[in-house]
C-alpha cells in the first residue's frame, strides 16, 4: 500500500508588513489588575524579565510603580 506524498505547507502571505520592533503589535503585553496585591511585584518582574511590556490601572498600577516596576500609563497606550 503506498502513501500519498505528504503536502508542503507554505507561510500564508498577507498584504500587511510584519510590524517593526517597539510598535504595539510587535511587544508582547501582560495587563494586571488583581485586588490581593501579595506577590504582584515579583509576579510582575519575572514577566519583565520574559520580555513583557507590564500594563495597569488604578491602585495595582501604583502597587506595581511603588515595587519598582515599570507600567506606561495605559491612556498612553490606548489614545495614541
């Protein structure tokens, strides 16, 4: 019994570029927002050192800059 030839897949091609490093499409992101603040801060520089871009509002984000964890103002992020 032979097998049929297995079928070569290619990369699907889109009209879009890849997006350029430092845009929002090429940064990966981890937006936080919990009320039990315990472990939040070394939770959220083990995701900065895994390459993540932090993102919070409200008192997590305060808890967060307070640890000394970066986190942009998401109005930034959000109204270019």
């Amino acid at each position: 019994m032979a097998f049929p030839e297995p079928r070569r897949y290619t990369p699907l091609r889109s009209p879009y570029q890849a997006p350029v490093r430092g845009t929002l499409l090429a940064n990966r992101y981890a937006l936080l927002s919990v009320s039990d603040k315990n472990g939040l801060v070394p939770f959220a520089r083990q995701l900065c050192d895994a390459g993540f871009v932090i993102l919070s509002t409200g008192g997590t984000a305060k808890t967060l800059a307070a640890g000394g964890v970066a986190v942009p103002p998401v109005d930034r992020m959000t109204n270019p």
